[in-house]
C-alpha cells in the first residue's frame, strides 16, 4: 500500500470516527435572580466528562440572553438550572424565544431543579423534554441527552 493510500484511509477513518463521535452541544443556563449554581457547575462537568461540548452562561441570565445564547452557539441542548421558583415564568419565556429563532424544534430542552409536581405538566406542555429534580443521577442525565439530542 502506498503512502498515499495510507493517507486516505487514515482520513476516511478520522472523518468517520468525527461523525460518530459527534459532540453534543450544550449550554447550561442559569437564568433570572437563581444564585445557586452549584448544580450547574456539577452538570457542566459531567456533561464535559462524558465528552459533551458544553458552554455555562454564568449567573443571573435573562431569558432573551439564554435564548440568544444558545441561538448564537447552535446548541443542541439547552439545560435551564433553576432554584428560585420562577421556573412557570422565566421558562415559557425562552421557549417562547427559540420559538421566535425557529430553534426551539432542535433544541433538546431540559429543566434541573426543585420543580414542584404540579408545576411539571405546565412546562412540559411548554415544550421541555425532561425535568431532573434533586437526587437524579448524574448518569441518568447524560444517557437522556445521548438518545434524545436532535441529530445535526
């Protein structure tokens, strides 16, 4: 074999492994007067850890920056920690933003936090995939987003 043929091969097989091993993008979002983020800090990690890209907004977000965040990063997943029980109006706010980008159909949106039972049909009527409260595993999380992260 040639070196030449060696060379192709070799970047086929890079091509792809890239494809198969596509990163998954996520931004992990704290939005609105929530100044907790150690949940966020541990999510972000893990999802780096189990080889996810992953961008964190930092602290006290408004909902339009969220929004333009992920619109702007063309995220895959958009992870909204929230702690401060204004999940029923911060929420529909930036859904209602991916909505306005035409994002919101390939964003896989998920909720961590303490979310109260009655509060969960509102949000996933509002178009959240998943919500993880206190005491979900972290493995739990990453096996979610790794079957239902929209393929690019």
């Amino acid at each position: 074999m040639s070196s030449d043929q060696d060379e192709d091969s070799q970047s086929q097989h890079h091509t792809q492994t890239a494809e198969r091993d596509r990163s998954i993008r996520c931004l992990v979002a704290k939005v609105g007067l929530d100044g907790h983020d150690r949940g966020a800090h541990v999510i972000s990690r893990a999802f780096r850890d189990a080889g996810f890209e992953v961008i964190y907004s930092g602290l006290h977000k408004a909902p339009d920056e969220i929004v333009q965040a992920a619109v702007q990063e063309d995220v895959d997943v958009l992870g909204i920690s929230i702690l401060s029980g204004a999940h029923d109006t911060l929420v529909p706010k930036i859904m209602d933003g991916l909505e306005e980008y035409g994002a919101r159909d390939d964003t896989l949106v998920l909720v961590g936090g303490v979310i109260p039972d009655e509060d969960r049909p509102k949000l996933e009527d509002e178009g959240v995939a998943a919500i993880f409260g206190p005491g979900t595993s972290i493995e739990e999380t990453i096996e979610f987003v790794r079957e239902n992260a929209p393929e690019r």
